[in-house]
DNA sequence: CTCGTTTTGTTCTCGCGTTCACAAACTCCT
DNA sequence: AGGAGTTTGTGAACGCGAGAACAAAACGAG
C-alpha cells in the first residue's frame, strides 16, 4: 500500500456511506456541544442510529482517524468527516419557488450553520417581487443567470410547482448549476454530470402507508 | 403455483419496490389526466424515470395486470397500484410543530390528494393555539390523545426543533400511533413495530456537496 | 388457421452493501 | 516489562437489488 495524497484519499466512497455521512458528522456536532472529548464506534454508532460494524467500514473508507483501544477523537473526526463531504467550505444556493415550502427552506437554519448560503430567492410570479423573506428580498427568476455567474453557484434548489420544474431545471442547468434538490413531484430529466436528489414528501407518506396497511391486515383488531 | 386471494397476494414486496410504487402511481396518474388508455411497460418506465426492466418486475410482485403484445391499461393499473399502497382508503394524519415547515406541510395539496387527511396541528407553544392554518386550528400539544383515539389516527408527522422530536414521538407511540414521519434533524429510538421515515433537508444538501466538490476536485476549472 | 410482431413476466448473473468475526494495535495495571 | 482488556480496521460470507436476456402470450395480417 503506497502512501497517498489526501486529494487520492477521497477517492471511491460508496454511495451508500456518503448519504450517512452527515448522520455521522451531525451526531458528532452533538456530542462535542455535550462535552465529549473521545467516543467508541459503539457510542457513535448509537447516537447514528446505526450499528458499529457498518459506522467503522464507513470511517474506514475516509482512513484510519481512529485509535484502537480507545475510540475516536469527536473534534478530529468531526473535522474528517466535514472536510470529506465538503461542508468546511461555503456553498452558496439559490432557491426558486417561494411558496410555503420555500419559505420554510429560506428560513431553515440547519442550511446555514452547515455551510449552505442562500444567495437568493427567486420567482416568476411578480406579485412577490416586493416581498422579503428571512432577510433575503425575493427577486424575478431571469435574474436566476446573473446570479449564479456573480456568485458561483452551483447548487440549486426547486421548490416550484410540479408543471414549472422541469423548465427551471433547464434554466439552471444552462447557467452552469450542476447540482438540484429538487422539491416539485415530478421527475426530472437532466444532461449527464448533473446530480438531481428528490424529496417527495408525499411518497414518504405513502410508503408508511402501505406498510400501515400491512400491519393492519396481520393482526385485524 | 397455486391460486392466491387478493390478501395473499400483497406478501413480500421488497421494500426498493415499494418505495417506486408512489412513483409509478403518480406518472399513471399523469397519463391518465392526459387521455391515455393505454401504456408499455416501456412509456411508463420513461415517465417515471427507471429503466423497464425495473418496472416490469416491479409490477411482478403485484401481479400480472399486464397484457402481452399490448401494455398496460392505464386506470386499472392505477387503482391496482393505489390499493396495494394503500391510498384507496383515508388516512387520518396529525402535524406536530406549526412553524414553517410545519405550515408548508398543512397547506401541502399534495397529502390530501393522495388519501391523506390532516386532521389536527398540534403545537406546544400555547401563542399558536389561536392561529389557524390552511382551515385547521392549532391545538395545544397535550390533546394529542384524544384526537388519536377520536380518529383513529394512526400517522404522525413530526415538524418541531430537533430538541423536541423525541418527547413528541414518545408521545406519540404511547397513543397508539406506529408510523411517523420525521422532519426534525434528529435520529429518533422508538420501539420494534413503530414505522420511521426521516426527510433531512440539510443531509440531502450535504450528499449534493460531496459530489460537486468531487467534480470540482476532477476537472479544476 | 398460421406466422410474424410486439410486449410482458421471469430467470439468471453480477455487483453493491451489510454483517460477522477476528487479527492488529493501543492502554492500563501490576 | 508483560499480560489482560479494549477497540479499531478489515477480510470474508451473505443477501438484496439491478439489469440483461429470453421464453411465453397476445394481437394482427394474410
């Protein structure tokens, strides 16, 4: 095993463990405000909600920031971990659809103290160009180019209703966003090297709804 | 293979499958408002985003509700999917945590359209319990049993600080409830039998940044 | 009625992710 | 210094899901 760069040490980390991560770093945040100065995989397993053998394959993938016999350093993981999925830096955001769930994301906190910056809010609707929400006056969206070229942004968030968000995520993509949290029920499509995540919060109802009615039909009460 | 009743024949699915059946029952629903009789499994694989082969055996486990050489009949395949999910009947749900998330979720169209039925908001701080949102007052936190038990509630949805998401889930299984949805930034311990899906904004946020630094590492600009 | 065309349902193979189990490594105590 | 106890990091086995490929079934033309 030769020794590598760090830049080669971010190298193949399987999908699987990049979307714990975060459960990783945040659970972490919170033993550190409470004090901790070192934990077990066991602890932080605990504290993840995930069992010790997959949290240490998961830290393995980053390197060996542990010490055996003793655990892990919470501050010096914490830092690994933020340092691999990127969140040691700004990101700045745009969000375009500022109805209800807009507005709750343009006021989410848990954006900000994670390194996201929303640098603006959007929409087409002009009735709310007036309206200034969490700080941030919401602007008209064919200002969405400007935008995006003043402030590096590369990662935009969709929050419009279904039958608008395919075309703002042809507008973002053509301003050189390659990276969309896409709220809207409905599926994209994009070029190839643009990553889309969904979040359907009606789908998530619906699974636990069908796992309900199974319940349900074992033991008929 | 022997003859199987209608109630037999929801056995097994695998749980990859049923997080894509919601999908697959909102592009039928799509085609349908559209006029379309008719669907291969190849058109309703594109409308939904997978390849057909995914869908194809997806739809396996349900049944044969397919005719070869012909496709799918769009309505039917919609009911038989809605059924199997479980959103053919009504499902009573409560919000706890009417801030902004918490309204963006009352006035969520996309619930009730799908068989779900916000029957209460719930919130502990006691300056809300005059508001009303989207049509339904706020109510004082502790009456959360009692509107279990009158509806019959069996679906949570968890909208509070982070702080407060475990009282409330332990609450929540106390009275009966066994399937919650968690929007709060927190990994939730309920006992065997209690369903949890979470939605973290900031987690979905974190996997898009790991990836564009990724490709920002790869081609420097 | 028969043959060609279309499309489903299913079998098979492969790769990824999870979990177990254990050797390596570190600490502490005597 | 040495041994007992603890905890990490990883090799190996296992199970699930994805995708390719094909046989079975339905339709239509002649």
């Amino acid at each position: 095993m030769t020794a590598r760069t760090s830049a080669e040490s971010t190298r193949d980390i399987p999908e699987a463990t990049v979307a714990r991560l975060p459960v990783y770093l945040r659970a972490l945040t919170t033993l550190s405000e409470s004090g901790t100065i070192t934990c077990s995989s066991e602890d932080l397993a605990q504290a993840a909600g995930v069992n010790s053998a997959k949290l240490r394959k998961d830290l393995s993938y980053l390197g060996s920031y542990g010490t055996r016999g003793v655990g892990y350093d919470v501050d010096y993981l914490r830092y690994q971990i933020a340092r691999e999925i990127g969140v040691t830096q700004d990101w700045p955001v745009v969000i375009v659809g500022i109805g209800n769930l807009g507005h709750a994301l343009a006021n989410y906190s848990g954006f900000r103290s994670r390194g996201f910056r929303v640098v603006a809010l959007l929409d087409a609707d002009p009735t709310r160009h007036d309206e200034v929400v969490a700080g941030i006056d919401v602007r008209p969206f064919d200002d969405l180019e400007q935008i995006v070229r003043e402030n590096g942004v590369a990662i935009g968030v969709i929050a419009t209703p279904a039958i608008a968000a395919q075309d703002v995520a042809d507008r973002m993509v053509a301003c050189g966003i390659s990276s969309i949290l896409n709220f809207a029920a409905t599926v994209l499509s994009v070029p190839a090297g643009v990553d889309v995540r969904k979040v359907d919060l009606s789908i998530e109802l619906q699974i636990l709804a069908y796992h309900e009615q199974r319940k349900a039909q074992v033991e008929p009460a």
